[in-house]
C-alpha cells in the first residue's frame, strides 16, 4: 500500500515511463501529478532527506501557462518504508526537444511540429527562439532561490508541446546549497553539456555556481536554433587531433570564440548562426569563452532572454517590413488595374450585345424563309434555302466570326487582367498557381490528368503539371516539399527541407508546366493515405494541394 507523509493512501495507474532509476506511474483518479517510485538501490535515506528539503523549499512558481517544473510535492512510502516522490506532471503530448536539437526534424513527427519550428522559414525560426526564451525563464525560476543549480541539464530532462510549452524533469538529481555550503550534491552531469571549468570545480570539491547551468543552457539553446552542437567541427593545426567534443570544451575550441578560420571542416549548419544579429552572436561568445572558476562571470539568464527576445523582435520587424512593402506596392497599382478592368467589362458587354443581335437576324431569315416555301415551287425552295445557306455561312465567316474572335481575346484579356489584379498582392512571386494535376506511369500502366484518388500500383515517378499565371518571365526553381503520412518524403539527393526541385522557364499570363518528376521507377514511393504536395519559392508557399493514394 503507498501512502503520502501525511499517510493518505494513494493508488497507482499506468505507468509514463520508465528509466535507470526507476518507474514514473500516473495516479487513479487525478490528472496534475504523478509519482516516481525508485529502484531499490536507489531509495537511500540520503535521497529522502534531499526530497524532504526540496518540498518544503520549492521555487516560488513551479506551474504557469506555458511552463512546468516537475517538482517534488510530497514523498511516497510503501508499507512505511521510503520508496519515492509524487510531483508535478508535465504537459500533455510533450515530446523530448532532442528531436529539435538534430540538423532536420523527425518524419515521424506530426505535421503540426514541422510547419511550427522548420529552420527554413520565418515562423520556424521565430518560434524556436520562443521555446528557448521560454526554457531559459524557466530555468531561471529554479535559480531565482539561490539554492538550486541543476547540473546536468540537457534536452533528455526536457519536455516540450509544439506549442511551445515546457516541462522541466529529474528535478531530483539537482544541487541544493545554503550559506555557501553544499547540501546535497548533484550526483551526475553530461560531458557534451558540462562547462571548462567542470575539472576545477571536482578537483577542488568546490560549489557549483548557477555559470554551469548558464553555459549547458547555450549549447542547448544553440543545438535547438542550428541543429548541431557548438563545438562540433574539424579544427586546424595544432588541435586537428581533438576528435571529441569534450576536449574541445576542454580548451573553448568553438567556430563561435575562434571563429571559422580555425577549423578546416565546418558543418553546414553552423552557417546559419552568421546570420543572426551581432548581440546575439557577442552573448553566445561569452557563454563559450575562456572561463577562471572564482574570477569569471558568464552572462545572467536575464540577459540571455532578453538578447534572443529581442533577436525575435528584429526577425518579426523585417518580415512585417517586407510585407508592408509589397503591400503598397499592390495598393499604388490597384487604382490602374480596377480601371482596366471595368473597360474590358464595359467592352465585353457591348460585344455580348452584338452577338445578341446576330442571334436574331438569323432568327428572322430562318422565319422568312419557312413563310415563303408554304406558296412556292419546291425545287426554287430547295435553291433558295442553298443560297441563303451558303450567304449565312459566308456571313457568319466574315462578320460573326471576326466579333467572336474579337470577342474572345478581349474576354480573355479581361479574366487576365481580373486574375491579376486579384492576386496582386502576389506579384512578388514570379507564378501564381491555381490548379495541379498529377500523372504517372507503372508496368505498362499509366494516367494522367488527375487530382486526387491517385492509384497506387501505378505510380513509378509521379509527374506533377501546374496551371499559372506568369507575372515574372525568366527561368525560376521552384522547391517542392511531397508530405506522406510517414512525414515529408525524401530521397538521397533532396535538398535541405524539401523533397526536389524544378527549374523551367516560364512565360507572363496564363500557362501550364509540367514539374520534374519524382519517385521510384519500381514504386512504392507514395504509401497508400492522404499526401500534400506544397510549391515553394525563396521560402515563400505558392501552393498546396491534398491528394490520395487509393
């Protein structure tokens, strides 16, 4: 039977998760907590006395809006004897933002985290510098009572939601100190995330300070923003013999403190860091510079909120910027365009008029003639509906004809110049595409022309045909991203974020173009189930369509 300190029984449910040290259960009948019942060699009478202390000394806040500190709120005995701690739960469908800190995001993620957080674009960065100011606040609550320093903080003792919400975990391995005085030691820490001065402070059985968590936090903070971690890199001469990241810790061998000179290999990924703004480059160098443990200050997490909150700000600033300047652009134009149009209109509608009134001339003919054979020879009858024939058919040819023709040009003009004049806000891009259809073929088998309901035994590389409008004539690439309901589909030559290009020239007005084709000449590319196909350029969609796979 488990039971609380006050000796409130306490039913366990299903169990969360499971771990080196113990099992995490949910509780029967409440949904805000759950418990962590340890391993027998773990549940130490040392443990408890930690735990004790951490419930009655919590941090001022452990549960907001968008963050959690699993906390522990009371410990849990089983037949009197100590087995564990009931504690804050995390929120709800968080996953662990180990699968952010990689350079692309998991396929097998829902939709939902790739459109919110891909590096590729605006809203994808931005809101990664979100979940890492929201994390750093976090972090600084548990330090705001000046007791606490979490030592081995690394994404495995995270949970986030897509939205951006954030559970701290494993609260129970933390340092706890008082007057200058360890209480209870942190019993681990993770090389890849442990700080220089890390053998100093051992050495010496020194206190660790909250510059251990501030420096573990950057190289989260970084993997999160790049995909990759900060000292990662093939340095040059003397220290092309460092292969691991910790001896490159070890001595502050970072593209980001020595910058890209001193490494004959960098990763792509890092390339993106150069194109942050200066504050934000200068803070990341002094949470990875040379450090003296006693004399050195790393930057307060205040400080490291505010320079990412405001990096947040300029990124937000230039996107509005240049959607305002589209915008006016549209707007100075739109006056010419709506006039346009309503003379086309104006015109259309007098050569419908027209043609009206042909309608009905040959309707009178067609009426004479019926009166006229009731009183006549047939044969003259027979001639006079040959050469009235013949007269209309000539007529129609040179009169008719030639307003129709006019007609339709005209008509055609004017459903140009109405498209373009409702997409004008659009005329950044170089195509505005309205449709798409899909065609392939299989062992002999083949369609095309369709838009949905896609046979599966019949797709081999499946060959996408667009209709446009061209407001840009020249040869663009288009990026185009095929989402299957394993994620987004890749090959071995895809680009960055996308599943393939194509490049092609395109004309002003209205056209059609068929895409590079895409797949496996064997099939089994495309699984059966709904697909997106989305049509991007310079990092803005175009378009999007969902078909199926039957």
């Amino acid at each position: 039977m488990y039971t609380k300190q006050s000796g409130d029984k306490i039913s366990l449910g299903s169990e969360i998760a499971k771990g080196g040290e113990g099992i995490v259960f949910n509780i029967d009948n409440e949904n805000d907590n759950c418990v962590k019942i340890y391993r027998d060699s773990k549940n130490t009478p040392e443990r408890e006395d930690k735990l004790k202390y951490m419930v009655l000394n919590p941090p001022p806040k452990i549960h907001g809006e968008n963050f959690k500190i699993c906390w522990p709120k009371d410990i849990i005995y089983k037949d009197g004897k100590f087995v564990g701690y009931l504690m804050t739960k995390s929120f709800d469908n968080s996953l662990l933002p180990y699968h952010l800190c990689q350079p692309e995001i998991s396929k097998k993620l829902d939709s939902q985290w790739h459109s919110t957080y891909d590096r590729e674009t605006q809203r994808g960065i931005v809101s990664r510098l979100k979940l890492c100011v929201n994390i750093i606040a976090t972090v600084n609550r548990i330090h705001s009572i000046n007791k606490y320093v979490i030592v081995d903080l690394k994404p495995q003792n995270l949970l986030i939601t897509y939205s951006g919400k954030v559970s701290i975990i494993d609260m129970d391995s933390i340092q706890i100190a008082e007057d200058n005085k360890v209480l209870f030691n942190a019993p681990v820490s993770t090389p890849e995330y442990t700080p220089p001065e890390a053998i100093t402070i051992v050495s010496k059985k020194s206190i660790i300070s909250k510059d251990w968590d501030v420096f573990s936090l950057g190289v989260l903070v970084y993997e999160m923003l790049f995909g990759i971690h900060p000292f990662v890199g093939s340095a040059n001469p003397p220290y092309d013999n460092l292969n691991t990241i910790q001896e490159k810790i070890k001595i502050n061998l970072t593209h980001v403190v020595n910058g890209e000179q001193a490494f004959n290999i960098l990763p792509k990924p890092h390339n993106l860091f150069y194109s942050y703004p200066s504050d934000f480059k200068n803070i990341f160098k002094k949470i990875f510079g040379p450090y003296i443990e006693g004399e050195s200050k790393r930057p307060d997490l205040e400080i490291l909120g505010g320079v990412l909150f405001n990096t947040i700000k300029e990124f937000e600033e230039s996107v509005k910027k240049e959607e305002e300047l589209v915008k006016k652009e549209a707007l100075k134009k739109y006056p010419a365009l709506k006039m346009d149009y309503a003379n086309l209109k104006s015109r259309y509608e007098e050569i419908q008029v027209k043609l009206d009134k042909y309608k009905n001339e040959n309707s009178t003919i067609e009426t004479d003639i019926k009166q006229k054979s009731s009183n006549s020879n047939p044969i003259i009858i027979i001639l006079i509906i040959i050469l009235v024939g013949v007269s209309f058919m000539f007529y129609s040819k040179i009169t008719s004809n030639k307003e129709l023709i006019t007609s339709n040009k005209e008509l055609n003009r004017l459903l140009d110049k109405e498209y373009q004049d409702k997409n004008e806000i659009s005329a950044s891009n170089p195509i505005i595409i309205s449709d798409i259809t899909f065609g392939s073929k299989l062992n002999g088998s083949d369609f095309y022309g369709l838009k949905t309901n896609l046979p599966y035994r019949k797709i081999g590389y499946l060959s996408p045909t667009i209709e446009y409008f061209g407001v840009k004539e020249g040869y663009h690439t288009l990026d185009i991203k095929i989402w299957s309901p394993d994620g987004l589909s890749k090959g071995t030559d895809s680009p960055r974020g996308y599943s393939f290009k194509s490049s092609a020239n395109y004309n002003r007005g209205r056209g059609s173009k068929p895409l590079t084709s895409w797949g496996n000449g064997s099939g089994g590319t495309y699984l059966r189930g709904n697909h997106t196909i989305e049509i991007w350029y310079e990092g803005k969609i175009l378009f999007e369509r969902t078909f199926r796979v039957k």
